[in-house]
C-alpha cells in the first residue's frame, strides 16, 4: 500500500472507508485508505478481459457446503503442512479452539509443544490450571510460560516504524504497533528457542459463533416463519439466561427496520450513510445486513484480515480454524444450526468429542474478566488524546473533541463502557492513516 501511495504523490482519503471501519460495518471490499486505489479482496481473484481490458474480480472457488467432519480434515491439513517443521509451538489457552488443535496436532505425530503464556498483565485472570487439566486428559505436557514484559505501560507517542496495509494489522498494545514480533519473541525466549511456527486458535470463535447474534430471530422468521423465530429465539434465550420476550421484541423491531440497528456516538451517526451496501465482500452478496448470517460472514472475513500472521523469519505463525475445509464447512449453515439450548459452537464440539477423550468439549467457561484494556487507557489518556485530536482523521470526519475527551476519561479513569473499544479502533486508525498524512489532499 504504501509504495502505491507513494507513487501515486497525493492521496484523497476515504472517507466511507473510515467511517465503515469506526462503525464496525467495513464490508471488506477492494475500496481502501485512498480513493484513487482499490485492492483484490481476500479471497477473490482478478482477471483482465484481454478484449476490453477492463478488470474482473471473481471469487476463488469454495466447495459447497457439507457435512464436514472437521477433525479429520484438520489433522489431514495439519499432517501435510506441519512434517516438514522442527520447532512447533501451539498457544495453548485451554479453551475450546486451542483443545480441539491440540487433540489434531497430537494425531499428526509431529513433535511439538503446548504452551500456556500467562501475560504479565493478566497474571490474575490465567487459566493455566485449566490448561493443564486440558492437556492431561491427552497426556500431553503443557508448559506454563509467564511473561515479564507490561504491555499496558504508558508510551511516549503512538507511531508505526513502517506503514501497514489496513488499520487491521495495527496493535496498540505492542512495542511497535507495526507488528507483534515483540510478544511472540518473549514467547521464544521462556520456551529456549531462536525460531518457530506458531499455532495460534484464532479465528475459531468466529468461524463457528462462540456468541449466537439476538440477529438471528430475522433468519429464522424469513426461513421457517413465526414458529420458527419463536422457536430459535427460545433456544437462544436459554443459552445466554436471558428473557425470552426481550429478544422476541428485538427480533420483530429488527424486522421492520430497512436496515441493521447501531448504537454510535452523535457525531459518528451524522457523518452519512455510504451508498447501499458499498464495497461488499462477494462473501456477503447473499445476505441481508439485517440478518445473523450476514454478520457470520462478516466476523470470518474479519477473522482473516485480523490474524497477526508472520509468514518468514524466525516467527511465523498459522491459525488452522480458518483453513477453508473448517469456512466451507459452516458458510451454509444456518446459524440456528450452530448452537442448543445448553452449548454454542456445536458442530465443533460435537466433532471433538466424537473423536477425542478430552473434556473440555463439553465444558462452559467464562474467563474470568480483565482489565487489561483498562489499565492501557489509564496508563495512556494523554498520549492517545494527543494522537486523535491532531491527526488526519479527526480533521476528516470532524471528531467532536467533547466527546473524545470525555469518552477517553471515563474509559480510562471509570470503566469501559460501550465506546472503549471504539476508542482503540480510532487509535488503530489514526496510526495507519499518520505515515501518509502528507500525501493527503
């Protein structure tokens, strides 16, 4: 992106790419940071019409959604795409993602590690206990590494040593928010290594719906009618102990609104809506924004994008829950077919336990809360008013500077609330956009 940029001299900045991006609605399209350049989307692949030259954007092919039996198909990948490594280390949480890949990766007879990294941010909140239990049910060891390094200090600036490609790949929390080589070399270090391939369970919640969306009352109506609604939304309902006629009353005002609801700040809100679905993924052709299906889609799009995947070096690192046997194997799925009354993520649980000993298939955990994100804005108020009130975003869309500070003041001294993560994206944001700050009209 940025030698595009850099080519290209000057830039107009994207407006609706911005402003989809703070509203948590970007479509994952070929617009970008700058008007005057789009990209291939993930998953698509661009073709020139050698008689009118013009470019086509097609998408790859993705088998038709079927039965899949995903454990066997992920130790098959895993088999294939791990032989030829050496030093292998699986981040092992304990959880539902990181068990079922400790389950495959042990079929696959590789040597390799479990590791359990407690930050010491999140000292208070480990669930190494939980983890050990988790790898004794395989007889796996699991190593328990415990970081030194404080990730919530205070910094003297928020700016990347080199420009990214989305705001996606920025990490606040980072040394250098750039990349996350920082937190992956402190993982080498407990462990006594110079170099490995990461295994990391990320993207597995949104793959198969770790949080069922209260969306889903509008695909069950359009699919199965009234009985079918009040059928899902009762299930529903029952898995996250809340009241049945709450969600029943969402459902139908969601039904009747000609779009998705949002709660966003005023001068958020007011900034204008983009054209109808403007610069959708063909992921999401299908379906209406309205629907949990569309947000399913949605979170696996950003589940690839959001992935800190390192492909050379002494770090790489691999997230097998989003290999295309484990999408295609969902994408059709209703999403009332993801869950019951008692269990979310259901195909995958079902599919662990058929084939692994493991407990943690059936197990329901909450991790108990942290204040991680907490204690990075207290530690960091001035620092990140400093970066959103000056920069090229805040004179683009016209932050209400009341709103900032408060919002960052309450977030930082009180507790989050709502707009904290709102907060983070505007930081994400406003790093990936300040290296090209001078290229902008």
């Amino acid at each position: 992106m940025s030698e595009v940029i850099n080519a290209l001299g000057k830039i107009t900045l994207n407006r609706w790419y911005c402003i989809d991006y703070l509203r948590n609605t970007a479509k994952f399209g070929a617009a970008t940071i700058a008007e005057e350049v789009n990209q291939v989307p993930i998953g698509t692949k661009l073709i020139i019409d050698l008689r009118s030259h013009l470019p086509i954007l097609e998408p790859f092919n993705i088998p038709a959604p079927a039965r899949t039996d995903f454990f066997a198909e992920t130790v098959s990948s895993l088999a294939v795409y791990l032989r030829p490594e050496q030093n292998i280390v699986l981040q092992f949480s304990g959880g539902l993602d990181s068990s079922f890949l400790l389950a495959t990766i042990q079929q696959t007879g590789v040597s390799f590690m479990a590791l359990h990294f407690v930050l010491a941010d999140e000292a208070r909140s480990s669930e190494a206990e939980i983890a050990i239990q988790a790898g004794e049910d395989l007889n796996v060891p699991v190593f328990v590494g415990r970081g030194e390094r404080t990730y919530t200090a205070a910094r003297t600036a928020f700016r990347l040593s080199e420009p990214t490609n989305s705001p996606w790949e920025v990490f606040p929390l980072s040394d250098d928010p750039a990349n996350r080589s920082s937190f992956y070399n402190e993982q080498l270090s407990i462990v006594g290594l110079d170099r490995a391939l990461f295994i990391s369970g990320h993207g597995g919640d949104d793959v198969f719906v770790q949080n069922p969306p209260r969306t889903l009352g509008y695909d069950a109506f359009r699919r199965a009618g009234l009985p079918g609604m009040l059928r899902d939304l009762a299930r529903l309902s029952t898995l996250k102990s809340e009241p049945l006629w709450k969600n029943c009353l969402a459902s139908l005002a969601n039904l009747g609104r000609s779009k998705a609801k949002s709660n966003l700040p005023v001068w958020l809100a007011e900034l204008g809506t983009p054209p109808y679905r403007w610069n959708e993924h063909h992921l999401l052709n299908a379906w209406d924004p309205r629907s949990a299906k569309y947000s399913h889609c949605r979170a696996i799009l950003a589940g690839n994008i959001e992935g800190p995947t390192l492909t050379d070096g002494p770090i790489r690192t691999v997230h097998p829950m989003l290999f295309q046997p484990m999408v295609a194997g969902v994408i059709g799925e209703p999403i009332s077919n993801l869950f019951d009354e008692h269990f979310d993520r259901l195909p995958l649980r079902s599919n662990l336990a058929k084939h692994s000993p493991i407990r943690t298939a059936w197990r329901r955990t909450k991790r108990s809360s942290s204040d991680f994100a907490f204690r990075f804005l207290n530690q960091n108020q001035r620092q990140i008013t400093e970066a959103l009130e000056c920069g090229p975003l805040s004179t683009c869309l016209g932050v209400d500077q009341r709103w900032l500070n408060e919002e960052i003041s309450y977030n930082g001294n009180v507790g989050l609330n709502d707009n904290g993560s709102l907060i983070m994206d505007m930081l994400r944001l406003s790093m990936f956009i300040e290296p090209f700050a001078d290229k902008i009209h």
